[in-house]
C-alpha cells in the first residue's frame, strides 16, 4: 500500500473538514486510490489555540512554513489558509521543492494565478484548486475535463454562498441584512473579511479563474466590473418580488461576437428560472457550451465538508495521474483575452427612482429615458397619498449600460429625486 504525507497550510474551516474527511472516509479512499493519506504537518497562526478536531498523533502543528515546504517526505502541500502573500510563498516553494499543491484559494489564484501556473508547469507538478470555485460543486474539472471539447458561449451563476444566504434570508425570513451576515460568519461561509462576500470580490476571484478555465484566457481581476450587495435593501426585494423576480448576486460571462462580456452584478432574477430557487449557502452554475447545450450545476458552496471534499478529491486526482491538467490548456502561458468595453454591455434593467410626489415627475423621468434610447415595458408608482417621497419603479426592454448611466446621472441631478436611484440588471 502507498502512503502519501499532506501538508496542510491552514487549518481553519475548509482545513478541519479536510482532515475529518480523511480520517472518516479513510477506507473509501483506499478502496478507491491504493493510497493511504497522511497529515505529517499542519502551518497555524497559534499552535496552543482549543481546537474542535484534531487529527492523529502524526501530526505536527506548526507555525513555521518551512516544516511543510522544506520536508522531503511530504509530496503534496494543501494551502488553506487564505491571504495572497504568506500563501503565494508558499505554493511558490512548495512548487520549486517539486510537491504537488492543492488550494482552495481564489483570491491568491486570481491575483497571482498566470505566474503560479507557469511556475507549476516549468517544475512539473499539480497546481488543483477544486475548492476555489463554488465549494463542493465539480465545477472547475467539469470545464476542465468533462466539457473540454466545447466552445463556451456563456457562464451565468450564484458563486457566493455568504452573499446567497444573506439574500435569501432577507427575503424568505425577513431578516436584516446585518444579521443574516453574522449568521454566515458563524456558520463558516463568510471570508475572513466578509467585505469580500458582500461587495463581489470572493465573486470576482471565482469568475477570473472560471474565465481562465472556459476560454484559457486571463480575465484581469483589476478590469472586471464588480458589484455587491451592500445597496440591496429590503425594499428592493419585495418590489421585485411584486414583479415576479428574486435579486442575486450574479457573475457572468458570454462570447459576444468574440470578445468576453464579463461581470458581477446584483440582478433580478425570475422567480421560474432555476437560479432563482437557489437558496442558502447553495451555489449554481449554468454553463452553455456549444455542443453540450445548457448544464446546470447546483450544490454547496461552502462549508467545511462541502469545500473539504472538493480538496480531498483534488488531493487524490493528483497523487493518481501521471501528467497533471492545471489549466486545461496545452500551454498554460494563458494570453489575455479580448474584452467587450463594460459600457457596450446590453441589458434588462430595474430602477427604483425615490421622488417627491408630485405632477409630471413620472413624465420628466420618462423623457430622459427616452433620449437616452432606454425604452420603459413596465412602471408603477407605491404611492401612498401622504404627499411625502414615493418610489417609483421601472423595468425596461434592453439598453446600453453606457446610456442607463448617462440618463440616471442627469435623472439623479432633478429637483424632485430625494435619492439616488437604485439600478439593477434584469437577467
Ligand atoms: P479560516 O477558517 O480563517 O482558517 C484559516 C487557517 O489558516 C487557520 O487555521 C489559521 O491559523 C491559518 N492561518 C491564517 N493565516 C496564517 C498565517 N499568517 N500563518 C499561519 N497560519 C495562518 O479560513 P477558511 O474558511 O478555512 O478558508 C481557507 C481558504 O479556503 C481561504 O482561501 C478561503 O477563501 C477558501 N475557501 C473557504 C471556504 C469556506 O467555506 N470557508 C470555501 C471555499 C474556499 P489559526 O487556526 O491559528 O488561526
Ligand atoms: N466566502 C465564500 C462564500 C466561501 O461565501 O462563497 C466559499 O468560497
């Protein structure tokens, strides 16, 4: 029997379900690989900190890089640590030492991935990094491997289980935005700074290395237009619901005529389509690809167990293969890609004007739209006779993101809007 010696760097939420997925699905890996796993090291900030789970007497818990990085004996280094530079360090050592790396690190592969992918094919060895996108959900070996003889026309999905979850429970629960945050934090979903969960850039980091995988091409993190959730207000989700729609946190990507439209953006989603029934910490993917036609992926996106099981079966596919298949790629010197300007995007869109009500505010608002080419299929005003601010909201066939933002800056400039004007995309 093989024995193969990990090294965790991590052992925080993702590194605990790792070793317990070890230890209690143990006979199923031998059964399956041959291979006996085995934790030798494990990098944490404070050895002496209580811990729920710790694994066997083999392993050493330590706060030194170098008892993973520079022992002969362990072949495969697991960073689950997060952060962009300690991490890059040591995947980069690692690397040079000739071990195999599993991540679950999406934003060290969005930051640095292009460099680190070279790297790994220069020494030969695997760079796996299931966990980064969507948790548990097969996604990046499905591109990678299963759909790999498709042309991808576009990727529509729910990539954040913290952002998902807080959407969610505000609109089935009626939570505060606020609480249903800290619920995730406790629940494990949450980045380190939820910031990141809550203003698209865990999102991004997903989308950059999903781009990569569909098109191998480099998506610049620093290009891709993002927006999170932090403006979504209760209001909002229930106006929405009114018209038949539920607001998610969407990342996407389509080939328009060659070039990549791509972008995380909060939108209204309607409620028959499947993405809008993802509910929770849940993530979703729909991939379209030119042969296979549409495939929906659906699972968790977070969590230790979900996420731990897509690094232990990373773990395994690598110490398996003979050659390993980083980017999906011949060359994994990935060129950058061909980007369609955001303002040229086109799109369905919601805005909710807040205004004094008063007469011909509604047809002054209609007027700007109109010269803008912006053309209105639904409005309806919440008036309540009260003579106070009222929203007004308006759905609208396809326009250009470039004239929505040149007509709301002159809508949002008028005498009678109280304040700014809240603009989502209509999927
Ligand atoms: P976490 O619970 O915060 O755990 C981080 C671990 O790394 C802890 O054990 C911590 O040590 C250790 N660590 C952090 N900085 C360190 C440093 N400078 N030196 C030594 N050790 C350090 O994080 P997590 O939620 O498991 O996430 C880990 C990675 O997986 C991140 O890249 C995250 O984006 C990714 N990910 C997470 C999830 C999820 O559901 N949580 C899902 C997919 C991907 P101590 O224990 O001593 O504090
Ligand atoms: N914070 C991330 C999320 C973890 O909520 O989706 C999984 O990548």
């Amino acid at each position: 029997m093989q024995t193969v010696k990990l090294a965790l760097a991590g052992f925080g939420t993702v590194g605990t379900g790792v070793a317990r997925i070890l230890e209690e699905n143990e006979e199923l890996l031998l059964k399956r690989s041959g291979i006996k796993y085995v934790i030798t090291s494990v990098l944490v900030r404070d050895t002496e900190k209580q811990r729920d789970y710790i694994p066997g007497p083999e392993t050493k818990f330590t706060t030194n890089p170098e008892d993973l990085t520079a022992d002969p004996e362990v072949d495969v280094v697991v960073e689950l640590m997060g952060g962009i530079t300690l991490a890059k360090e040591i995947v980069v050592k690692a690397i040079k030492s000739g071990k195999h790396v599993v991540t679950a690190n999406k934003h060290l592969l969005a930051v640095h991935g292009i460099e680190l992918f070279k790297l790994a094919e220069e020494y030969g060895v695997g760079l796996y990094y299931e966990a980064s996108v969507a948790g548990g959900i097969p996604i990046v070996e499905s591109i990678k491997e299963s759909l790999c003889v498709n042309k991808i026309k576009n990727i529509v999905g729910i990539l954040n289980g913290t952002a998902n979850y807080i959407l969610s429970e505000m609109t089935t629960n009626g939570l505060e935005f606020d609480t249903a945050l800290s619920q995730a934090q406790e629940l494990g979903y949450a980045e380190a700074d939820p910031t990141f969960d809550i203003e698209g850039i865990d999102a991004a980091h997903k989308l950059v290395v999903l781009i990569r995988l569909a098109y191998g091409e480099d998506y610049p993190l620093e290009e891709l237009p993002v927006e999170g959730i932090s403006k979504i207000t209760g209001l909002d989700i229930k106006l929405a619901r009114e018209f038949g729609y539920r607001i998610k946190l969407i990342g996407q990507v389509r080939d328009v005529c060659g070039k990549l439209e791509a972008g995380i953006f909060p939108a209204l989603v309607k409620y028959t389509l499947l993405l809008a029934r993802v509910g929770g910490n849940y993530n979703a993917i729909r991939v379209e690809g030119n042969a296979v036609g549409p495939a929906f992926f659906h699972g968790q996106g977070a969590g230790a167990l979900p996420t731990g099981s897509a690094v232990v079966a990373d773990i395994m596919t690598l110490t398996k293969m003979d050659k390993p298949n980083n980017t999906g790629f011949y060359s994994s010197d990935l060129k950058k890609a061909d980007i369609l300007p955001p303002e040229h995007a086109t799109s369905e869109y919601y805005f909710r004007f807040t205004v004094a009500d008063k007469a011909g505010v509604m047809a002054a608002i209609s007027k700007i739209l109109s010269e803008h080419n912006i053309s209105i299929a639904q409005a309806v005003q919440k008036g309540d006779a009260s003579g106070v601010n009222v929203p007004i909201v308006f759905l609208t066939h396809k326009a250009r993101a470039k004239d929505v933002n040149d007509a709301l800056k002159i809508i949002d400039d008028m005498p009678f809007i109280a304040q700014s004007t809240i603009s989502l995309r209509i999927l």
